[in-house]
C-alpha cells in the first residue's frame, strides 16, 4: 500500500521552505532585473505573452493578437517579463504546498487552503474573458478565507505564517497583473516590491523555525524589539526605493560626474528646491495620448522626482546609522560576533551600491545588486528574530 503524500513531505517541510526562500529571492532579484531594464511592459496581456504560455520570437506571431496592438512585440524584453511570471507561479506552487502541510493538522485546514487555491484558478480564466467583477470576487473570498484562517491559529506549527505566505502571494499575483494592465502605476509597482519582501520574510522565518536551530540568549526581550525596529526601517526604505524607482527618480540629482553635485548633494545644492506634495501624491491618474494611461518612464517633473529621491537618501542615513549601531551591539554580545560583523558590513555595501548608481548613471548590474543587497539585509534581521530564544529553564531535583 502506498504511503499518503502529505505525511512524506511533512518530514521534508524544512527542505521545501528552504528552496521556496531561494526561489523567493531569485524571483525579487529577477523582479529587479525586468524592472530596471525596463521590461514591465514587454508583455502587455496577462497572465499570458501576446497570447502565448511562454512567449513569441518574432512580431510575425502575432499580428492577429489583440496585445500587439497595444504596443510592438520586443523578443530581447519579452521573454524577461513571461520568465519573471513563470518563476513568480512556481513559487506560488512551492509556498500552496507548504500551506498544505502546514495545516493538515487543523481541523479543515487543507481543505481551507485547496478551496482558496482553486478560487483563484478560477479566477484567473475569468479575469481574461473580461470578467473583472466575478474574477475580483473569487479572489477576495480566497484572500478571507486564508487571512480568517491564520486570525484563529496560533503558530506552533507554522500554519499561520503559512497561511499568511498563501495570502500575501495571492496579492502578489493580483499586483503583478495591475502592474501590466495599469502600465506600471507607481503605487502598484511599489506594492508589488513589497510583496515580494515580505513574501521573502515570512518564507525565512517559517523555514529557520522549521529547521530549529535556535541561538540561546539571556535576554532576548531587548534584543527582539530592536530587531523589529531594524526590519521596520528596512521596510520603510525598501519602500521609498520601490517609490523611486518606479518613479523615475533615482537620477533626478544628476549622474555620471565624480564630482560632488549629484551626491552627496543633489542637482549642485545640499538642499535643493524639491516638491515634497506632488513628489509623494500615492495615487494619481496621468492621462496621455487617446485617453490612454501609461507611467513608462515617469510623469513627474524634475522638483517632484528631487523631493524622492532625497527621501531615499536620508532614510538610508538613518537605516544605515542603525543597522550598524545594532551590528556593534551585536559584535560585543557573547557569540554573536559573525552576525554583528555581517550586518555591519551588509549595510554598509547596500550604501556603497546605492551611491555607486548615482555616480555610474544607475549601470543595470549594481541596480540590481542594490536591490539584491536589501534582500540580504532583510534576510539577516528576519533570520535573527526567528533564530534567538531564551535558554529553557532546568528543573533540578529535590
């Protein structure tokens, strides 16, 4: 008699989280990769490219598809985007069957978590025949399905954060959709950063609670709540760079000269003239053309794109003073040494590559890395706060 399936990856779930943080990491740095090479758009329907699963070699494939009216078929770009999409449903697929195992010993919790994934199968077949309402519906009971799942467990065995992770991926997969289908909406492309992040985040704290290899601390108390201060600062710069670059305004303070005008000041002044209002307007419609929305490119003017851009820079000042106080703080507590060392010299590469993409004119390899470089430093302070725990008390006999 064959074994069930479930019980024989329940005792491989350690391995499986672990290869769903690294797919999850190459997806965020693949993301970057599409994003910067400006690539968002090379496949203008979704989920599929001009109509295809994978994607067209040649513009002769697809003169009788609806996308290609929408904008001209680019082979070197397209199969970025379609990859990108595939990588991003593989781990989908990886993060379902971790939610699977997770929950199999709650009461209907697999059958909680196979219904909201076959609600969002739905989902998406209606959402290309045009019927965005039902499609919408489907997917919101999916998401409350998961999020009243993960409300009522607690997380002894992992199942809320699994529940969690299904969630957040079923968002990413709706903000990767308005990403195309909204033509790159700054707050879409910045909420679709995010997600990947924290997708990334949960991934690495269910899989180092799954491996169980604490570090035994004194006192921990302290030391977690500066933790979740570093993670919280990490994630407000992650931000402001998602706000940047899809913006438009890494460049805005000038690039290209090693003089000090574009950094550390910004268009030749310490403090220049910047729109901090219009700079940080999160939703706005900029209508061109024939009634057309398209944000390729950026329609913020100059003094708005300074005011970003200058958002960035302090705010990574003030990450960048932290983390490496954190990392000293760390380096003089007993065995914790490597991991001070590591987040010092983490964050001061991550300003070292910020800086280098101002003075190289922002060169494809070092945004990217830049972008690689944050992920780290997430990883790094999420694999602490998973990782530390008091040493349990001994009971010695009477």
């Amino acid at each position: 008699m064959s074994r069930p399936l479930v019980p024989i990856l329940s005792r491989h779930f350690a391995r499986l989280a672990w290869l769903a943080v690294a797919l999850a990491f190459t997806v965020i740095v693949f993301g970057a990769f599409v994003r910067l090479s400006n690539a968002g758009l090379s496949c203008p329907d979704w989920p599929t490219c001009y109509g295809r699963a994978a994607w067209p070699q040649v513009a002769g494939d697809i003169t009788n598809h609806a996308a290609s009216a929408i904008r001209t078929l680019d082979p070197t770009k397209a199969w970025r985007e379609q990859m990108h999409r595939h990588l991003a449903a593989t781990l989908g697929f990886l993060v379902f069957v971790l939610a699977v195992i997770a929950a199999r010993r709650r009461r209907l919790g697999m059958l909680q978590v196979i219904v909201s994934a076959m609600l969002v199968a739905l989902a998406i077949p209606l959402y290309m025949r045009g019927m965005h309402d039902a499609s919408a519906t489907l997917a919101i009971a999916a998401e409350a399905i998961l999020l009243a799942a993960a409300w009522r467990w607690n997380n002894e065995d992992l199942s809320r954060v699994a529940m969690l992770a299904f969630a957040v991926i079923i968002v990413q997969a709706l903000l990767g959709m308005w990403t195309v289908t909204w033509l790159l909406k700054p707050i879409v492309v910045m909420g679709h950063l995010l997600g990947g992040f924290t997708t990334f985040a949960l991934l690495a704290w269910m899989a180092w609670r799954a491996t169980n290899v604490p570090i035994q601390l004194a006192d921990t108390r302290l030391l977690r709540r500066l933790l979740i201060a570093g993670v919280t600062l990490l994630a407000i710069q992650i931000a402001l760079g998602g706000w940047t670059s899809s913006n438009y305004a890494a460049l805005s303070c000038g690039a290209g000269s090693m003089s000090i005008d574009n950094f550390p000041k910004c268009a030749g002044h310490w403090w220049p003239n910047a729109d901090w209002h219009n700079g940080f307007v999160l939703w706005r419609d900029a209508f061109i053309g024939n009634g057309g929305v398209d944000y390729e490119g950026g329609v913020l003017n100059g003094q708005s794109r300074i005011a970003i851009q200058m958002a960035h820079r302090l705010m990574a000042c003030v990450v960048f003073l932290y983390v490496w106080w954190l990392g000293l703080r760390l380096i003089r507590t007993p065995g914790m040494r490597t991991w001070g060392v590591l987040l010092a010299l983490m964050v001061t590469v991550q300003c070292a590559l910020g800086i280098s993409n101002v003075k190289l004119a922002l060169p494809l390899h070092v945004a990217v890395l830049h972008n690689a470089g944050a992920a780290i430093l997430l990883f790094l302070l999420v694999s602490l706060l998973a990782r530390i725990k008091r040493p349990q008390r001994t009971v010695q006999p009477a």
